[in-house]
C-alpha cells in the first residue's frame, strides 16, 4: 500500500508504454522560446470558472495548460495560451480547434500529445426557468467539441459530470452502478451530455460525477445561502420541508482538483470508459449543518422545523412573486420537492482505480469559512455573489 503522498502525486507520474513512451514532469522541458513547447498540452473547456482557475494553477508546472472559454481570461492566470471559444457556434468550436492545432505544433515539427481535454463548460442556473442553453451549451456544445478534437492527438476526455444525476438513496451509499434519475434541468442536461459522449467520444474518456463544490471562503450557492439565512436570522432559516437527517454530499475544491490530477495520471491504466463518483465520504446532514452554522453565527443553538412541503412550496410562491428579480428567494418552489434527498457515496471505486481519496472534509473547513465570514462579513457577501442586508435591529432567537 503506497502512502497517502504518494497517492495524491501519482497524476504526476506519466508512465511509459511500450513503442509509447509518455513525458512526465520529471522529463519535461521548455526552452527561451515559448513558442517551442516539449510539454504535454492539457486542455481545460470553462477555464475561466473557478474550478478551471484552481486547475489551471495547480497543472501549470507539469503540462502546457490551454484555457479556452467565451470570455477573457482571470487576472494571473497560469494559462500557457488562452483560447477564446464559443461552444454553440460550429464555426467558433472550428476555430478554436485550429488554434489548438497550432498551439500544440513546436518549432521541431514535433507534435506533444494532448494528455487530456478536462471538459467543464455548462451551463448551470438555480432559477428553475427553462433555458435553451442547456442544450444548446451543455449537450450540443460537448457534440461539437468531440467533433472538431476528432483529427488532434487526444490521449484522454475527462468530462465533470454532477452527482445529482444519480438517484438519491434514504439508506444506503451510492456506487457508480447505481439508477441515474436527473429530476431537473440542469442534472438531466448532464445525463445527455453523457450519453453523447458515449455514444460519440473518439478517446478514452472518464466521467466525474461531482458533488457540490465548495473551498475556505465557500463558494457554494447552497451553503452560502444558507449561512446568509441564518446570519440575517430569517424565518426561513428557521424552517425545513425535508427531512432534516438528509444531506447533500460535498467536495472541497482542492480534493477535486487533485482527483482530476489523478485521472489525468491514471490514462494508461485505466479502461476505454470510466464512471467515478467524486464527494467526501461523510454527508453532513441538514439538521447538523444548521446546528454548527447557527452556533458558528449567533453562539445559539439552531432549532429547524419541519414543514408540510405544500406549506413550503406556498411560501416560497408569494416570496418569489413578492420580491424584484434582483432580490428574489433563492428557495424556489421546484427545489422543495428535492427537500429529502439524500446522497453518500461509496468511494471505493475511485480509490482503487484513480488512488485518490479527499483529504478535507466539510465539517473541519466550516470553522475556517465562518471566521472568514465573521472577519469580513460584508466582504464574503460580495465575494459569494450575495447582497449585503441592510442594518436591521437584532430580533433575539
């Protein structure tokens, strides 16, 4: 049994086949002339996003990283070119595909392998209103870039999936064997976006089903939801239409990135097609959530309530018909019917086949994520993408 470290920096090691031997980090080399590259290129589709920027920083000293998306790259980006592409547009996907050509082209007329396309532009919308961008982005755009990558040196398709395509389970741990049942838009364009690559990818690929992402300053809608209820002392924090011992599974953005660094370094070993569920082992309940968050926030404990869901759902209609879309409910009426889903998984396949296992846990980065949040509460409320409330006189709990 390898140690934890050596697990964790397995990805790095690019192993050698025979007639085809890979370039690992050790081995590789960049000359004074950028424009001569010896790395292996990882592609990165949605490299602007959050997960694309962590990634991009964490690949950058072993691969010649390629970010492509519809908008400019982040400041500081690690990104050894970027590539401006929009995915509903053949001629865009086309055009980028042939700078991509180019890019991977070295002054020695030698072509480094593309080690990976890390696929994870979607389009993702809390609202519930119907978008034709999920077609259109999430599944025709992942059929247009199989396509155009077609003629290029792709070792590997890795595509981030969502773990709410699964099927929600009250008692037992999901395994990747288990029913896929999307209950709503976004989950069901990932199911599509699957299919086409089953039915359509040219690579070996790999499917991350990925559960809700969050680092130390919390950057998850739920979460940060959540914590904002609770500190403004809402009724509706004080309110649940589930079942409180339910709980949505979690990964910390720095165990995703090194399970995609993981798969990347697991090529050679793995199948032609592969499934992993990604989340932490232990799904912190909803009840356990509010408990730790209002003694985090307040001191106090935290009671929740459970409320009929025809309750709920009234509720949640006259505070979205109530309110200006700039400052609607997050909790929408479609989303109490998901109020009772529950998802733990079972890891034991990606730590067999990708040696990885998440090192954070939810439940140890929240004292970390409240005290950010107490340190600067306005501050972490602009950088969640919240409104800061306006001063109000504290109603006692």
């Amino acid at each position: 049994m390898s140690s934890a470290s050596e697990r964790q920096n397995e990805w790095a090691i690019r192993e050698k086949q025979s007639g085809n031997d890979r370039i690992g980090p050790q081995e590789s080399k960049v000359g004074a002339d950028s424009n001569s590259l010896t790395k292996s290129v990882v592609l990165i589709t949605g490299a602007a996003g959050r997960i694309g920027t962590a990634l991009t920083k964490q690949l950058a000293p072993y691969f010649t990283v390629v970010g492509m998306d519809v908008v400019d790259p982040p400041e500081n980006s690690s990104v050894h070119e970027w590539i401006h592409c929009d995915l509903t547009s053949d001629e865009s996907v086309a055009a980028a595909m042939a700078k991509l050509g180019s890019v991977t082209t070295n002054d020695q007329d030698r072509t480094p392998r593309i080690a990976a396309v890390v696929h994870l532009a979607a389009y993702y919308d809390f609202s519930g209103e119907p978008s034709d961008m999920y077609d259109e982005l999430t599944v025709r755009g992942t059929r247009r870039l199989l396509e155009h990558l077609k003629p290029l040196p792709v070792e590997q398709f890795i595509f981030a999936s969502t773990l709410l395509v699964m099927k929600p389970d009250d008692e037992h741990q999901l395994h990747e064997s288990d029913e896929v049942s999307a209950k709503w838009d976004y989950p069901q364009s990932n199911v599509q976006a699957e299919r086409v690559i089953q039915e359509h990818c040219p690579f070996p690929y790999v499917i991350l089903r990925i559960a809700g992402v969050y680092d130390d300053g919390c950057h998850s809608i739920p979460l940060s939801q959540q914590i904002a209820r609770i500190h403004e002392r809402r009724m509706t924090s004080f309110v649940f239409a589930g079942n409180t011992d339910h709980g949505q599974a979690m990964i910390h953005m720095d165990d995703l990135v090194a399970c995609i660094q993981c798969a990347i370094g697991a090529c050679s070993r793995l199948p032609q097609s592969e499934t992993f569920l990604i989340a932490e082992p232990e799904t912190m309940s909803y009840s356990e959530l509010q408990e730790e968050l209002g003694d985090m926030i307040h001191g106090t404990h935290w009671p929740t309530l459970r409320v009929p869901k025809s309750l709920a759902k009234a509720g949640a209609w006259l505070q979205e018909h109530m309110t200006s879309d700039e400052d609607g409910p997050f909790i929408r009426p479609w989303m109490v019917d998901l109020a009772d889903d529950n998802y733990i998984v079972d890891l034991t396949h990606a730590r067999t086949q990708l040696s990885w296992e998440p090192i954070k846990r939810l439940r140890h980065t929240l004292p970390k994520m409240i005290g950010r949040f107490h340190k600067d509460k306005q501050g972490w409320y602009e950088e969640n993408d919240l409104k800061f409330p306006e001063p109000v006189e504290a109603t006692p709990v």
